[in-house]
C-alpha cells in the first residue's frame, strides 16, 4: 500500500485512487484537477465529459502563459482556459476507479464528493529530436502522479431552518439601545 499526501479523517467514509507515471502533460492535468476539487463525483464527472465535448472550459490560472482566452472562461471568472481533452480522459477514469473503490466500501455513490485531488510532476521521459547542422536536442515528455480521495458526505450543506435576522447597524443598534434603556429607567 502506497502512502497519500493526506489521509481522510474518516477512512471508512471515504475511498481512495492514484495512479503514477501517466503519460499525460502534468500542466494540462493540474488545471483539470483544480477545477474538479470540491465538486460533488457527478458533477465532476459530468464537467469532464462537457470538457471532452468543448461544452465546459478549464480555466487556466497557473500555467496560463501563451494560453488564448474564450468566451467559456468567463463562467470562471479568468480569461484564459483550454480544452484538455487527455488530461479529461485520465482524470474520468481515475474518478470512475475511485467510485468503485467507494461501492465495494459500501459508500454512496450519490453522496461522494471530491475531498482531495493532487497532481505531482513524475520523472521525464527521454527522446531525441533532429536538429539542422547535425545536432541533436532532447525531446522530454511531462508525466505525472495523480492521487484522489472521494469522501461520502451526507447531506448538501445548505442554510440551516432558523429564521434569517435582519442585518442592524451599528449606529441602529446603538438607538436601540438607548431607547431600551429609557423605557427600563421610566417604568
């Protein structure tokens, strides 16, 4: 068993995958995996598959130079974003083994939602390309490590049944007072 950057703080409520030295661009995959972090595993999956059709953009936000801009990035809040259709692939199917990891554990797939996804750089590969003149320059491929944990949350956390308090200034809340007190001193 191989050691995780970060283990669950429950480990029976949660499922685990990783998958190393994949021959996938690690820039391309890092941005993929930043945008799927925190999002329910259907609605991860789902974003994956619009990326893979061009319908959803991946924002680019850290390896972003000489990436062009797209109408799609808005929705993100950024200019820049791309369409990586590898890095989609590699990342579904590590989503799809760590949702099978969680239905032998007997987890919910509905519930499940993405706690932890992690994108390390792993050692080049080696080729060489031809140049003019007789040289020769090295032609290195960007594998990475991709580790993700899958954590079964029970409900949507939405606004709790308590009715909602106005908001009061402060200069309000001072008169308020004051008034209160008045009332107090008369009776």
């Amino acid at each position: 068993m191989t050691r995780y950057a970060i283990e669950p703080d429950n480990a029976t409520k949660s499922a685990k995958a990783r998958g190393s030295n994949l021959r996938v661009h690690f820039k391309n995959t890092r941005e993929t995996a930043q945008a799927i972090k925190r999002m329910p595993l259907n609605r991860a999956s789902k974003y994956l598959k619009n990326v893979i059709a061009h319908k959803e953009i991946v924002p680019f936000r850290r390896f972003m130079g000489g990436v062009g801009r797209h109408a799609q990035a808005k929705v993100h809040g950024t200019a820049q974003g791309r369409w990586p259709l590898k890095s989609a692939e590699f990342l579904l199917q590590l989503l799809k083994n760590a949702e099978s990891n969680a239905e032998y554990k007997g987890l919910d797939p509905d519930h499940l939602w993405i706690d932890h996804i992690q994108v390390n750089r792993a050692p080049k590969m080696r080729r060489r390309t031809y140049r003019a003149h007789g040289r020769i320059n090295p032609y290195m491929s960007s594998p990475c490590h991709i580790e993700i944990t899958l954590v079964e949350k029970e409900q949507a956390f939405g606004k709790k049944d308590e009715p909602e308090k106005k908001k009061v200034s402060k200069k309000k809340m001072q008169k308020q007072n004051i008034a209160s007190r008045r009332n107090e001193g008369s009776m």
